[in-house]
C-alpha cells in the first residue's frame, strides 16, 4: 500500500522505483571480516598496530573462526542484498601446524572458500602488513632494512596467489588490497627513499604472474595514523600515481583525507584516468575513526557520484569500520544496511537535476534537491527489505543473538 504511493510520487518526478529497486539488489558490497573481532585475527598474538585503533570492550566478541564464520552469518541474514566476504591475511586458519606470514598459501584459507561457496559468495582479500614483530620501526615494504622488505614483499606476493585462489573457487574475481601503515612519528629528513623502496616493493610483488580478470590489486592510500603523524609513505599522491601507471586499482578510504576533503568529490576524477576505482566506506569521527557507517551526507553523496557516473561495474564497494563498543554484530548491519541505503537513495535521483545544472538554473536545483529529502524514501526501503525477506526490524534479533550466543562467550 505505502510502496504504491510512494511509487506513484516518485514517478510522477520522474524516477522509476522497479528499475532502482532491479539496480540495488545486483549491487555488491564488499562486507569486511574485522568487525567481528576487532581487527585481531587468528594468526598472532600481536596487538592491534599500524596506527589504527579499534577502541571499546563490549562483551562477546569472536575469538574463533568458528565464532567469527556464526556472526557473519548472522549479520549477513540481517544485510539485504548482494554480498562479498572481504578478509584479511591474518584471519588464516591453522589447524596444528603455523607458518609465518611470508609462507601462507591457499590452504590455509580452505575453510573460508568453503564457507565462502556454501553461501553462494565471492571472497575480497587483504594482505595484513601490521599486528606483526617483522613490522620493524613502523615500516614493512618500505624498509631500509632488506630482511624486512624482503618479508613483506614474500607476503605480498603469497597473497596474489591466495587472491587467485579465492577468485578460481568462488568463480568471483577477488579484489586484493594493498594498504601499509609505514610512517613517521616526526619530521623525517628523507622524504623521498622510503616512497622509492615502497614503489620497487610494489613492482617485486605484481611481478608475480596472475589472471588480471581474476584478481585486481588495489593500492590504499593514507594521511596519517596514530603515532606516524609527521609522514605517511603511501600518500594519495604516491598510490593515485603508482595505480594509474601500472594499470591497477587506487583505493579511497573516506577516513584517508584532511577533515574538510571529501572522497565524493575525488571519484569522478579518478573515474576519468583509471579503469577502475575501489572505496573503503567508513565514518571518520575527527580522524579516521573507523565509526559504524551511517546514511549521512556523505556517505549518500558518495554513493550519487558512483549512480550518477554510471560506474557501478567499475567500482569495487567494501566497508571498513571497526567499532569495538556496541555490539559487534549490530555494528555490522547497519553499516551494511546503511551503504545499501545510500545506493538506493541515489538510485531515486531524478536525472533532471543534471539538466537543471547544465542551464544554469541553480535556483531550481536547490530547490528541487531539497523536496527530494522529504520523498517517501523509507517507504522504497521497506519494499526492498521485504523483497529481499530481510526483517526490517533487525534489533530484536541482535539481542536475541546476544542472549543466546555472544553472552554464553567467555
Ligand atoms: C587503515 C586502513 C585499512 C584497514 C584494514 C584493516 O587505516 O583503512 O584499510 O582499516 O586493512
Ligand atoms: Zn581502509
């Protein structure tokens, strides 16, 4: 009844609900495996570093892989919508024997690709450059020391093969991003050596032969993290660069700029130069917070600037927060709800609005965006959930989950 109404008034501005609602559902959303234990993995011992910081306690948290594989489960049965899984290399699974990161292959994500098809999913993989005692002096792939480089680049490489493995078992190509936290805590007097060993790095980790249909390496860049506030070497600069020129995929974290930058403004330049472009969509909270993502203003201009450049099969969407102080699973889908949220939002922009802009009628731009806030949107959201047999109500769930799972936990 209410999807009627609000299908009537959409299209009576021009806006077909069906053809937004066909879109979203075939939309993929890369959901990332580190809010369900606060980036720890399973491969060490090692606290969180790299300059980022999960912060919060709340009760329950994975600790297993069998834990974390039963939450996203259960936050996945919440997120409308199509779905990839996007794990990190120290999220590998060692049943007796361990090896270092510089020797993992395929088989120890085994459990994973079967998880991974069982639920009918593609996988997304990251190599895990922090939380390690080769992490030496805040630097991996751009160390001075050879040891260390050497380590790092071996990773690196492992984990094209683990890439191409994910994208053969799955039948989904894998996107591998690349994103280390080397920096400095102050004012370095060499500026330009730690960028030229991180770029050779690079160059000795895509030599590794791989089905550029299958995989695509993306390269993350940064502005700072927590104690490397002076220089961070994976600048924008540095990845944009180093991406267009080889040929792979720059990736842009909204948490990775100055505070008044914003990433919606970057994408269609970047669209303009490079085949395809890759977003960590997170909530900076005065820095790169890794808050919970929400339907907020920039998130839904982000996600107009992907509908409205009409680059949906060019941009790889994943997520990337970590909130450790809520409920874990709770965190997950609404962030997941929310990025789907925003895609819908943009879906129902009416393409008049381009028009308004090329004739330079700005008063009417401004004031036909602003009736489009007031458009029966929730109604066109609530028809999408129950489409996708996803309960609009997913708190109640989450509690239920927390009593009878996560609460059991010790
Ligand atoms: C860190 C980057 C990076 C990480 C993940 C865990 O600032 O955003 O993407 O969040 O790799
Ligand atoms: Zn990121």
């Amino acid at each position: 009844m209410s999807y009627q109404s609000a299908k009537e008034k959409y299209s009576r501005i021009g806006v077909d609900t069906e053809k937004a609602l066909n879109t979203l559902k075939d939309i993929s959303v890369s959901i990332h495996c580190w809010q369900g234990d606060d980036v720890g993995g399973f491969d060490s011992a090692d606290a969180l570093s790299g300059g980022i910081q999960a912060t919060g306690n709340y009760p329950g948290k994975a600790t297993t892989p069998e834990e974390l594989m039963a939450d996203i489960d259960k936050a996945f049965s919440l997120i409308p919508g199509k779905k990839k899984l996007n794990l990190h290399a120290c999220y590998a699974i060692f049943d007796g024997e361990h090896v270092d990161r510089d020797k993992i292959s395929p088989k120890h994500f085994e459990k994973w690709v079967k998880f991974a098809k069982e639920r009918n999913m593609g996988l997304d993989f990251n190599p895990t450059f922090f939380s390690h005692p080769m992490v030496k002096n805040n630097l991996t792939l751009s160390s001075p020391d050879e040891t260390v480089r050497k380590f790092w680049v071996e990773h690196g490489k492992r984990c094209i093969e683990i890439s191409e493995y994910f994208a053969n078992e799955t039948g989904v190509p894998c996107v591998m991003n690349i994103w280390i936290p080397d920096g400095y805590k102050d004012i370095p007097a060499d500026r330009l050596g730690p960028r030229a060993r991180f770029k050779k790095s690079l160059d000795e980790i895509l030599s590794v032969p791989y089905d550029k249909t299958k995989v695509f390496p993306c390269l993350e860049s940064k502005v700072f993290g927590i104690g490397l506030e002076s220089y961070t070497v994976g600048s924008s600069e540095f990845c944009l660069t180093y991406a267009a020129k080889k040929g792979i995929t720059p990736l842009m974290d909204n948490g990775h700029y100055h505070p008044t930058e914003v990433v919606s403004d970057k994408i269609s330049s970047v669209l303009l130069f490079n085949e395809t472009l890759a977003l960590h969509i997170t909530r900076p909270v005065r820095w790169d917070s890794d808050h919970v993502v929400l339907f907020d203003d920039e998130t839904r201009e982000i996600a107009k600037e992907i509908i409205r450049a009409d680059a949906l099969d060019r941009v790889f969407i994943a997520t990337d927060y970590f909130d450790a102080s809520i409920n874990r699973i709770s965190a997950w889908i609404t962030g997941g709800r929310s990025v789907q949220k925003t895609l819908l939002y943009a879906l129902l922009e009416p393409s008049s609005l381009k028009e308004l802009q090329d004739s330079s009628d700005f008063t009417s731009l401004m004031v036909r965006s602003e009736e489009l806030k007031t458009m029966p949107f929730g109604d066109i959201w609530e028809e999408y959930l129950n489409r996708e047999n996803v309960s609009v109500d997913y708190l109640s769930e989450v509690k239920a989950y927390e009593k009878n799972v996560l609460e059991e936990r010790k």
